[in-house]
C-alpha cells in the first residue's frame, strides 16, 4: 500500500532522517517505534507531504507520490493524525468533522459518516456544539480520529495518538483504532511509544534510532522487555 | 450635551471605518499571520483606483468605485503571489517577511506618487447632501461609510459561514498546519483572503477619496487603524475587529470633548498601547498557539 524507499528528510540542512525504508502492506497496522527525537515525526510528516523528501522514494497504491502536496495525498485517500492537537481548537465539534470532510466531492456520502463516526464516540455527539479547545484531551483525540474518518480515507497514518492521556483511555483509543482496522479495511501506520497498548494491536513494527531503522519485523520479540530495550 | 452627542455621531462613523480597516486587514493576517503592513497603500490603490476611472476613463463614480475595488484586490492578490508567497516557501522567519512587506509599501507609495503626483485628488462635481437631525449633523458620505460596513461585514459573515473558501479560511486562521492536513490547499485560500482583504480596504478608501480627497500617504494611517482595530478586538476573530474599529473610533471622538484635535490619533495610540499592556490577546481574541 505504502512503500517508502531511502528516504531522507530533515529541517533546513539539518538531516534528521537517514534512508530509511518502510513498507506498509494493505490491512496492516504497522507500529513505529523510537525514543524521543528520533526522528518519527519527521518521518510521518514527510510521507505524507507535509515536509519534502531530500532523497528517497515514497510509492502509495503504486503510485509515486513524492513531492505531492498534503492536498493530493488527503484527497487520494491518506489521511494524517498529527501528534497533539489534531484539531481546530476554536471551531465547534461538529465544524471540525464537517472539514474533516473537506476533500470529499460527494456531500451526500456525509451523513452516514457522521453516524459511524457518533457511534464510534458518542460524546462527540453529545458535544456536537461545544468549542474543540475545550474538550479533554481524551475526547479532542477522539475528534482527530472522527475528522479523518470523514473522508473514508484508506490510510490513516497517526503520530503518538495516546500522547498524554490516562492509561484506560489510551486502551480506548488503540481499541478505536484496531476497530477501524478490522471493521473498514483501513490501513494504519501509527507511531505509539506507549507499546502496553499498541504492541499488541500490531501486525509490524519498525523501530527508529537517531533516524535509521534499526528493526523491523513481527511485534512478538518485542514483547519481551529486554529484547526492547537493546532496541533503545 | 449637544456636542457629545454629535461626538458619539461621530464615533459611530469612523469606528465604520476603522472597522471596515480592522475586517480587511483580520481577514488577511488570520489565516496567513502575514503583518501586511503594505495594506495601506493598497488601501490607497483603491482609492486612486476610483479616481482615475472617474477623471481619465470618464466612468461614473459607482462603476469607477468598482474598478477601484478590482484594482486594490488584483494588487493585493499580486503581493501575496509574487512578494510573500516566495517568502513563505523558503520558510523565512516573520522578520523577513515584515522587511519585505516595509519594502513593499514603500515602493508602491512612491509608485502612487509617480503616476499621479503627490496633491490632492478629489472627484470633481462631488457634493454630498447634508442632513441635519436635531443638533446632530451628518453627511450621506458618513452615512454610507456605515452603511458599507453593515452591507459588508454580513456579507463576508455569510462568505465564512457558508462557503466553501470562507470555511477553509477559518480553519486556516485556527490552525494552518491542520488545514494543510485536512486537504485544504493553503496557498489558494492565502490568495483568496489577499484578494478578498484588499476589496473590504478599498471600499473605506474610496469613501475617504469621495469624503476629502486621496492622497498618496494615505494609507500609512489606515493601516495603522486597521491594525490598532485588529489587535484591539482580538487577532483571529471577526466580531473582534468590527468591536475594536468601534471602541477605538468613538473613544477617539468622545476624547475631542476634552482635548484638541491634534490628539485625535495619539488616543488610537494610547488606547492600543493600553491593551497590549493589560489584554494582550485583545477583547474578543482567541489565545494564539
Ligand atoms: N521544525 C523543526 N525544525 C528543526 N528541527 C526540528 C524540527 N522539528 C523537529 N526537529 C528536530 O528533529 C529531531 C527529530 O524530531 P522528531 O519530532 O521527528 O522526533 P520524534 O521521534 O517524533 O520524537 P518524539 O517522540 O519526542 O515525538 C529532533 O532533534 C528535533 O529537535
Ligand atoms: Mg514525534
């Protein structure tokens, strides 16, 4: 589905990334793990276009979407979780779905979204009115998800979804993600470091260090607590 | 009390202005957190825009105010893509960018200045009716700086509310990265917003033309207006800027009770200088990222 071939990426002439290659087959949840400044975001922003690739190749259903705009790749099918707030903190939850939707030509294919999306998470039904900044972080992580939910996107590429939020809500959120997975189809490549949760919803992981991929293979090995600390 | 009365009046006007000033100035700065301070002189592109159209083209003065709107937004929307948009592509600091937008009004000042000389332009065979309510004066001139106001600022609430551009402008102005994320393709909302930004300036400009004439300079005071509006209501809210132009205007003019005239803009001054010290996100402003 994806396919990412020694890319490298960084800020100015800073190169945080180095050739990495990453492979996300259709119907995974791929894992993506790391210490901190590793490199992840870094990397998930520039398979999704939001920074440019300074090398490499980056191929999605086939198609060579390096140095694509964040635009195409949203309408093409991806959509981007980012980490913290996924959302528009000054716009109500119901206007921060509706432009999840932006891209989608067919407004009639909406409401039923909405519905799947409600039913997912019922506060935000409830919340429906209220100003996205003013949700607890739990839920406003919960609206990230809905938003890119409402362009059926085909993979969804989420960076530390569970980033400060209580373990039983982290638990919620990887069982929304694998829900997603299993139910629509929807391919994820996410970057969790909290891998009590996230390990076992995986079907791969890839581990980063200093910008190379230093694993990548099965979650099982990683189970074992010191086999994932040499990986640090 | 007759005075303050027409003082108020008088508020009332230039806070229209001033809020016309503060809607095109927030409705570029939102979503590109530009700090265009080259609005002024587009500002004034719009005014001398008109006035060419009436003394050389011969239009009369509601098509030639027209191409005066056309003008400043076709200028406004060349700025973005040729000045700021490079700019914002290399990723230069807002530094940078707030040189280069110096640059900018500067040069196209001193453009004005060249093609139409530095005296007064006023439209010929121009006079406005006088109506006189009780002790308060006013002229239909004023009267359509509010009305314009009123006309524009629901318009452009319909435009963000409904429209496809309008919405993806507010998101924008909450948060650009996200609107890149949602699929919003950022730099044609930028335009939108410098085309749409520069059509609200010239509608105060050509008012101000029809009122006391235009000026190549002047577009340094209304840029300055607009931002003290702006800043005043709070950056990123609409409701803020239409608050902010009318607090300023009206506290401007219920000071010439006291004071001499000459402090007419020191007031604009202090007033702003007052809410950056004690509410720097402004009355209505929605706390910045
Ligand atoms: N906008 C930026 N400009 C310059 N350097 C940056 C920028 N963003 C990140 N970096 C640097 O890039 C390196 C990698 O950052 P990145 O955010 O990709 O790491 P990460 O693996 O996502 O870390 P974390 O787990 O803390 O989120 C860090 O050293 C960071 O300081
Ligand atoms: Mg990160």
């Amino acid at each position: 589905m994806l396919e990412a071939t020694g890319v490298a990426a960084g800020y100015g002439r800073k190169r945080i990334v180095h050739g990495v290659d990453l492979a996300v087959g259709k119907g995974e949840i791929v894992l993506v793990l790391g210490h901190n400044g590793a490199g992840k975001t870094t990397l998930m922003r520039t398979l999704f276009g939001l920074l440019p690739a300074a090398e490499g190749t980056i191929r999605y259903e086939g198609r060579d979407i390096a140095g694509r705009r964040p635009a195409e790749n949203v309408a093409d099918g991806i959509a981007f979780i980012p980490q913290g707030h996924g959302i528009f903190r000054t716009l109500s939850v119901r206007d921060n779905l509706d432009l999840g939707a932006f891209v989608e030509p067919d407004k009639s294919l909406l409401p039923e979204r909405l519905d799947t999306v409600f039913r997912m998470f019922p506060i935000l039904k409830e919340r429906a009115s209220q100003i996205g900044g003013t949700l607890s972080g739990g839920q406003q992580q919960m609206l990230a998800i809905g938003m890119a939910l409402m362009h059926a996107p085909r993979l969804v590429i989420l960076d530390e979804p569970s980033i400060g939020l209580a373990p039983n809500l982290v638990d919620k959120v990887m069982e929304a993600i694998a829900y997603i997975n299993r139910t629509m189809g929807t391919t994820i490549l996410m970057v969790e470091q909290n891998v009590k949760y996230s390990l076992p919803i995986a079907s791969r992981v890839a581990v980063l260090k200093t910008g190379r991929k230093i694993y990548d293979g099965p979650p099982d090995p990683l189970h074992d607590r010191v086999e994932l600390m040499k990986l640090f | 009390m007759d005075l303050v009365l027409q003082l108020l009046v008088n508020g009332v006007i230039n806070g229209s202005h001033y809020a016309l000033l503060g809607i095109g100035f927030g409705i570029i700065f939102g979503p590109t957190r530009i700090t265009h301070f080259a609005y002024g002189p587009i500002f004034a592109v719009g005014a001398y825009g008109c006035w060419a159209s009436v003394a050389w083209l011969g239009l009369p003065v509601p098509a030639a105010a027209l191409a005066g709107v056309l003008a400043a937004a076709g200028v406004g929307a060349l700025s973005y893509l040729w000045l700021y948009r490079p700019f914002e592509r290399r990723g230069s600091s807002h530094l940078v960018v707030l040189i280069a937008s110096l640059g900018l009004f500067i040069t196209l000042e001193n453009l004005i200045g060249i093609v139409f000389g530095t005296d007064t332009k006023v439209v010929p065979g121009l006079s406005p009716d006088i109506f006189l309510w009780g002790p308060v004066v006013v002229t239909s001139i004023q009267l359509w700086q509010v009305a314009a106001l009123a006309g524009i600022a629901l318009a452009l609430f319909a435009f963000l509310r409904r429209s496809r551009h309008g919405k993806a402008l507010m998101a924008m102005t909450d948060n650009g990265e996200m609107a890149q994320i949602i699929g919003i393709d950022t730099v044609r909302v930028s335009l939108t917003a410098f085309a749409v930004g520069s059509a609200v300036a010239a509608v105060p400009a050509i008012l101000i033309l029809l009122k006391e004439g235009a000026t190549p300079h002047m577009g340094f005071i209304a840029v300055f207006m607009a931002f003290v509006a702006v800043i005043v209501g709070g950056i990123g809210s609409f409701r803020g800027a239409i608050i902010g132009g009318y607090a300023v205007g009206i506290v401007e003019n219920i000071g010439m009770w006291k004071l001499p005239t000459e402090w007419q803009s020191t007031i604009a001054f202090v007033v702003l200088f007052l809410i950056l010290l004690f509410k720097p996100s402004g009355l209505f402003g929605r706390r910045v990222r």
